[in-house]
C-alpha cells in the first residue's frame, strides 16, 4: 500500500482560519473599582473514551514524497467552506454604583453592565408605606430620557453605550434620586432585548434602599447598616428595644412622628457593588473541505479544517447512492477513530500549528457516492448543516466546480436522515409523507373536477394544505437535537394527526375592534355598542371583538381575577349575551378578549404576597410560574416572558390547562362567542393555545405577540426578518390553529410613512415585508388599537397618515382589523369605501400581491390583478395592458383603481 507524506501536504493545505468566537476584554471604568478581568474561555475537555485505533488509514513517514506531488497537483473537484452557527457562554458583570450627582446634594444611581447586547433596565420604586412586593412607577422628574412606561408599575430604559479610558465597550444609565423620604428602595431586573433573558439577585428583583431596612433582604444591594442596630451579641436585645420603642410611640398616636425620626437618624451612603452575568452569545465558525483525487489509486482523498476550538470530534461515514444511508467505509482509517454502532465511525480531529482550529485528512475508496458528517463538540452541542448532514459527493457524476455547489447548501435544508443510524425511522419517511399529501390535495383543487366543487370544499382544502405546511415547517425549525445513545423511533409511529381545526376563518374576515381604553368608563358599554350592530355590518365588517368580559382588578379588563364572574365595568352578564345575540343577528361573528397568560389573586400567602386564587376556580401557588420576580410561584418556570404586574399562570400544569379548556368551552356555549383575541400571546408557549383551541373550537383566533422591532442606533432596519420570524414560530407552535396581530407591518408603516422611506415596504425578495408577506393567511393587519391608540397612546401611528395605512392594509392580504376611534372619526367615509372595495373584488387573506414600486416617496402593488394601489406623495399609474384601469377611491397621498 502507498504511503503519504503527511508534513508537506498539510503545509500547502492549510489555510488561515478566522479565530474562534468573541473574546470580552477586560473591563476598567476609569470611575469605579472593578478588579475582575472576565473573558470568554472554552473549556476544552475529553468527551468522548477513544482507545487505540483498530486500523489505521495513513502511516506517517518521509517517503513517497512525489506521490504527494501528484495528488496537490491534481484539479480539486470540490471545495466548500460551510459556515457552522452555535452558541456559548460569556462571563461579565453588572455593576450598581450610587453617589452624589452634579451639584453634590441630589444622588445619582448608576447601573450598567459591560457585556455587548441590548439592555433595558426594567425598574420601579417601592415607597414607605408600600405592603408586600408591589413596584410602583417613579416620579416623571427622576425618568432618564427614552424611557416608556410598562402599564402602570414599571419603567423600561434602554442602556446607553458608552466607552472607558481604556477603551472597553460598557453600557449604563444613570437615575438622578432626589431622597425625600418617600421612596423607599429602586427596584429593578435587567432585561437583554437580543436574547429575551431577565437578568436578576438571587432569583429575585434588585433591591437598592434609600431607607433604612431592618430585616436584611437577600436581594438589597449597597450598604447594609442600621445605626439604630447594635451588632453581634447585641444585636437581639436591640431588636427588642426597636420593638419596645415602636410599641409605645404607637400607644401614644405618634408613630408617623417616630418613623421621620428614625429616617432622619439614618443616613443614605454611596456604594460601587458589581454581580456576575453570564449570558449565551451566537459564535460563528466554519467548515471546509477539500476533496481530490489520488491519480495512483484512485481513490478520494478528503481534507477537512474548522476554527471551532477544543477537541472536536467528526461523526463520519460514507453512502453508496442517493438515498444517503450511513455505512462504514472498507479500509484503513485515521488515528483516534473507533467504530459507532457498526455504523459510522469517529475521528478527533488533529489540532493545528498555532491553536486556531483542527483538521482531519481521511481516504476513501473510489466508487462511492457521497462523504457524510458530523461535527461533536461535547456530549451536548452537535453542529450540522441547515439541521441536517454535511454530505460531500465523491461520484464522478456530482463532480462540480467548487463554484457550483451553492445548491447542495440549499438542498440541505430539506430534513433528511438521522446522523446517528439513518434508520427507518428517520424523518424523512415523514415530512416525505406530508409533502405527497401536500401534492395530492394541490392536484385535488386545480384538477378539472375543481369547476364542480363548492367555495366552502376549496378553502377547507386550502385549510388542510396550510395546516400540513405548518407541520412540516415545525419539523425544519425544530433545535439540532443531542444525539443520545437511545435507537431512534420507527416511522409508523410518526403520524401526521387527522385532525385539522382551524381557527382562521372562510379568510374574506373584516375585523372591528369594539371599543377602546375609555369605553369601560360609561358603565353601559354592551348595551351601546349592541345599537350600532346594524350600522358597523352594513359598513361590511363581518367580525367584532369585544372588551374583556371579566371581573378585573383594572377596570379596562386586563386584570382578571374570578373567570367565572362576567360582571365587568363594560355591563353584566345579561347585556353580553344580548349584545353578542344581536351582533349575531346582524350577521357578524362575535371575538372575546380572553387573558390566559396571568391572572389576579384574591388572597395572600402567609409570606403577605397575593398568589392565592378564589372563585370557581381556586388555585393556589402552584398556578404560578416560578421564575416570576414577583409573586413566588410554586409551578415550573415560564415557558415565555413574564407580565410583572400579575401572577403569571403556569400552563404547564394539567390542572391549569383543563381548567381554561373548560372554561373556553363555558364561554362558547354560555355566551356564545365564535372565538378568541389572545392577550399578551407571547407569555406563554404557543403549544398550549393550541390545545385551548382545540378544546374550544373558535372560528377565527388570534394572538397579540407583540415585542420590540430591530432598531441600529434609534433607526428602524430595514430587515425586519428576524421580527416577523418570532411572530411566525409563535402560529407554528399553535399548529397554525390561530393568526397573530402584524405587528411587524405596523412598525414597518410608521418609519415608511413618516419618514417618506416607502422602500421600506418591499423586502428583499419583493414581497410585502412583514407576517402578511410570508404567511398571509394568518397574519392580521392593523394600525391602531386600545393600547398603541386611544388615550394610552403607546404607539401611535404617524398623525395624519391613517388614512394611508388603512388603504395599505384594506386592500393587502392578511385579515385587517380597524379600530374603533377611527370608524367614528371623519374617517368613516373613506375607510367605508376601502372596505366596500375589498369585498366588492373579493380581496381575501391569500390574495396574489404584485409590488410594482417601492421608492423612496411612492409605494404601488397590484393585488389579485383586480386592484392597483399607491400611497405615498409620489407619482404612480396602473400599467396599461389587457386590464383597462378606472379610478375608485383616493385621499391623502393615496389612490385605488379597479380592474375593469
């Protein structure tokens, strides 16, 4: 057997890598104490118990050194650098700094964080007289710029950017605190907006006293002392005197008077107090591999190099055909190689000259079809290709230039077969299977026999193709799974359910939304909006959603406490039952605004915190999710963002879940609502709504999954993608049972409009560039509702610009909805004609939509070729062609035409 001189050839291969992941530097304010110097370190350890290899491929030895000649002589007839995404974890700190301000009389506290990613200080205060763990907005005077307020019990700042003397990236903001006596601590989380994580103390809220505290919290940071305390063995018989001294001030009617003396005789002082963070940041690396042809033996000769650190392992083996089926190869292998399971073999990778990276070199027998991978960092990480294999084609026959394999990196994102065995019971078998039913119901509808079919028989197929896409789609977004050393499942146990309930509608759904922020304030909601039933359908819209019909602590409804108890500030449960009935009679459907992500306790624990449920149904402390800051949950943690101002309910009980199943089906019955606006969707896991949907079977659902747009120094993106994409695995996980509010589109319009940036809405493949653009059937579109509008005005679209975004979304696909203030405004006229237009051409949720321009002063699309649409100040015509164009409505910077 011919040997090969491996020194030189690895010398001309090798190429330099970039090096591996970020390294934080060390961080040193020129302001403050900080010894520690944190950076990212990979821990290299031994995963894997190689013992002497069985055989090996290549003996190394000077000689043959003209058949290594030979072979880097030969034409590489493939070459690729893949590019490898994984995560790992960073260390830094949190600081919390208080000292006195400009003039030396006010405080200033001073919080920050020296790890890179969008930090929001998520804070309130908590004064005197405050019981239990209630947050409280501060003070509008102590509110640093850019600051919003989170309902009514908390403030969110963003951290600003900032540079020490020695050059190292921090971030921070600075509260001025003016001590009056009032207030007695800050409270706050730190909130990383790129990842979604809450950063807390000990599990609980940052505590940083401006009072004295006698007991010493756990979570308080800065100086903990009391002068009116002895310390050590004392300390006991101080209490008592405390205690004594309190007892007897309040006998005589004093006891305000005591506690501004105690206050008085208690001094704030400054303090630097700095707390570990860890938090897992996104690593790029890569892959590449060459392959040649030894012209002696004919046989391949694989190089393959990565900058992933530590000691990696390749999972490898070879196939004979396309169908990709793992086997080990016949001959020598390299060192450190042992056999898997009889069916793919691993090698440790050889590290490199200078420490940036590995390599391998394996051999391969002529007459097989492809090089199949895996790259092994640990026992828990495994770095694939789009979710599946690293294939490699060894075939004269898939013999392309290095510059052609771009379409094997896009073949691989079709989920094939398992790395581990490529066993029966690989996906493939059935994400093959759902693609073929996928054909079959596509041939179904545009066969010739489709004449004969009725609307409804249509859109149910259309229905069961988009439930079978979302599955699928569910199978490619799934996490790279750990490969354990169990068999992998057989594929008759994988079946697609037969189910398919969907809560999307016939998709020609116009939406009103009922009422806004002031509507619970006339008392008689119901039985007013029960008198324009008639006058809102025949406006055209075909669904209303109603106010949150339960007992709450916060009279807009958002606040829930007995679910049972629908005697609301909007009307009892007689008048929804009649404003339901008529709305029904008029010939619209009728929406409840349900909160199923938290809920009010009616009583306290013995800790005084209010966990405790009354009503029907009684919960107690295992209803409530354990990683809430606030309310000391018994449950499992949160399987999404926490709303701080309630217990958040912990979904994953089956107590929980049965008892919301059934009371979703109580109010479908009793009420007879025909389905569901979701409250604060992104609380919890998307796989739970779908089984509340499929209990309660609405016909229309959506979810407010609202979160934070991509801006780059305060200006919005352009690719909003990544926005979109979370909405999107938001409906995937309810199986695509439910629609979600397009939050996206709203954000997008608002910098579009006022900005006069109307390339905005075109993404980068020419599709609209929000949810509507991507799965349009499940997006609803709006532009204002109670919370973004209305007297609360979080979000308020652009002034002056409403009409324009109504002719956006009322001639788009998607399902729009409009909201209440603008029906009865001088609007009315012109979005009546919009939503007569859209019904009299059959616009519905699946439209075509052809965007002819997207420039900087103009936006036009041409939708289901029946409507041509402009906004923006710009100029724009329908094309001339076989479609004869006649003006139907126009108002400010907007016009539609008709296909005539």
């Amino acid at each position: 057997m011919s040997t090969v001189c491996i020194e030189p050839l690895l010398r001309r291969c090798c190429r330099e890598g970039p090096r591996c992941g970020p390294k934080s530097k060390a961080f040193k304010p020129c302001s403050w104490n900080c010894s520690t110097n944190h950076k990212l370190v990979f821990q290299a350890r031994s995963f894997c118990n190689f013992g002497p290899p069985k055989v090996h491929a290549l003996r190394v030895r000077a000689s043959s050194t003209a058949l290594v000649e030979t072979v880097e002589s030969t034409d590489v007839f493939f070459k690729e650098t893949f590019p490898l995404k994984r995560t790992e974890t960073v260390e830094g700190t949190i600081f919390i700094r208080l000292d006195h301000g400009q003039n030396n009389r006010n405080w200033e506290l001073t919080v920050g964080c020296d790890l890179p990613g969008k930090w929001i200080l998520h804070w309130g205060v908590s004064y005197v007289d405050d019981v239990g763990s209630e947050w409280d907005q501060p003070p509008t005077e102590m509110r640093p710029p850019g600051s919003i307020a989170i309902k009514d019990y908390a403030i969110e700042t963003p951290l600003k950017k900032s540079l020490s003397l020695e050059g190292d990236t921090f971030y921070e903001v600075k509260i001025d605190l003016k001590p009056n006596g009032a207030i007695a601590a800050i409270n706050f989380v730190l909130k990383d907006e790129e990842t979604g994580a809450w950063y807390q103390h000990r599990g609980r809220d940052f505590k940083v006293p401006l009072v004295d505290y006698h007991q010493d919290l756990g979570n308080m940071v800065g100086a903990k002392r009391s002068i009116d305390r002895w310390k050590g063995a004392l300390g006991p018989l101080s209490n008592l005197l405390l205690k004594a001294e309190a007892s007897h001030t309040n006998g005589a009617g004093s006891s305000t008077e005591s506690r501004d003396l105690k206050q008085e005789s208690w001094s704030l002082e400054g303090f630097n107090e700095e707390q570990p963070i860890a938090k897992q940041v996104a690593i790029d690396n890569s892959v590449t591999v060459n392959v040649r042809k030894c012209p002696e033996t004919s046989k391949n000769i694989l190089y393959v190099e990565t900058d992933l650190p530590g000691n990696v392992v390749i999972h490898w083996g070879v196939c004979r055909d396309d169908t990709k089926k793992w086997e080990i190869p016949a001959g020598s292998h390299p060192p450190d190689t042992m056999a898997f399971r009889d069916k793919a073999l691993r090698t440790r990778l050889q590290p490199k000259e200078g420490g940036d990276g590995c390599f391998g070199l394996f051999t391969v027998e002529e007459g097989l079809e492809g090089f199949l991978f895996v790259l092994k960092l640990n026992e828990n990480t495994w770095l694939k290709c789009m979710g599946n294999d690293f294939y490699i084609p060894l075939s004269s026959s898939s013999s392309l230039p290095a510059k052609s394999r771009k379409s094997l990196s896009e073949s691989a994102q079709i989920p094939e077969n398992n790395v581990e065995a490529n066993q029966k019971g690989s996906i493939s078998a059935y994400t093959s299977g759902i693609i073929n039913e996928i054909r079959s119901l596509v041939s179904d509808i545009s066969s010739e026999s489709q004449k004969t079919k009725t609307k409804e028989a249509q859109e149910s197929i259309l229905q069961e193709i988009e439930k079978l896409a979302a599955e699928a789609y569910s199978i490619f977004r799934s996490p790279v799974p750990t490969f354990s050393e169990e068999a992998v499942v057989e594929a008759e146990e994988l079946k697609p359910p037969v189910k398919i309930c969907s809560g999307t509608g016939t998709g020609f759904e116009i939406l009103c939304q009922g009422f806004n922020w002031e509507s619970h304030k006339s008392g008689r909601w119901y039985i007013e909006l029960k008198e324009r039933a008639s006058e809102l359908s025949s406006l055209g819209f075909t669904v209303i959603w109603l106010p949150p019909p339960t007992d709450s602590v916060s009279p807009e409804g958002y606040m829930p406490k007995d679910l049972y108890n629908l005697n609301s500030r909007y009307g009892n449960i007689n008048e929804l039952k009649e404003v339901v009935k008529r709305f029904h009679e008029a010939g619209m459907r009728a929406l409840g605004d349900v909160v199923l992500n938290h809920r009010c306790a009616q009583h306290q624990n013995k800790n005084g915190v209010w966990n405790i449920f009354g009503g029907r149904l009684n919960w107690d402390d295992r209803a409530v999710v354990a990683d809430d800051p606030h309310f000391q949950g018994k449950g499992n943690k949160s399987s999404g963002d926490n709303f701080h101002a309630a217990p958040n309910i912990d979904h994953s009980q089956d107590f929980v879940r049965k008892d919301i199943r059934e009371w979703l089906c109580w109010l479908r019955n009793e009420i007879g609502y025909d389905g569901w606006r979701l409250d604060f969707a992104r609380g919890f896991w998307g796989g739970y709504v779908k089984d509340y949907l499929e209990a309660s079977e609405p016909f229309f659902a959506v979810g407010e999954y609202w979160d934070s747009l991509s801006y780059t120094y305060g200006e919005m993106d352009h690719d909003q993608d990544a926005h979109r994409q979370r909405i999107i695995d938001w409906i995937n996980a309810t199986n695509g049972t439910a629609g979600a509010f397009d939050v996206t589109t709203k954000g997008i319009l608002h910098s579009a409009l006022e900005r006069c940036e109307y390339w905005r809405l075109s993404d980068k493949k020419g599709k609209p560039p929000g949810v509507v653009g991507w799965w349009p059937s499940r997006a609803v579109t709006f532009i204002e509702n109670h919370d973004t509008g209305s007297t609360q005005g979080h979000w308020r679209f652009p002034r002056g610009k409403e009409m324009q975004g109504y002719a956006y979304i009322l001639t788009h696909p998607g399902t729009p909805s409009v909201f209440y203030d603008h029906i009865f405004s001088h609007y009315r006229s012109e979005i009546g004609a919009l939503i007569s237009l859209r019904n009299r051409n059959k616009i519905h949720c699946r439209s075509t939509i052809q965007i002819t321009k997207a420039e900087r002063d103009v936006y036009a699309a041409i939708i289901g070729e029946k409507v041509a649409v402009k906004i923006g100040p710009g100029h724009y015509e329908p094309p001339s062609g076989p479609l004869r164009w006649s003006f139907a409505t126009e108002g400010n910077d907007y016009k539609v035409w008709e296909a005539s």
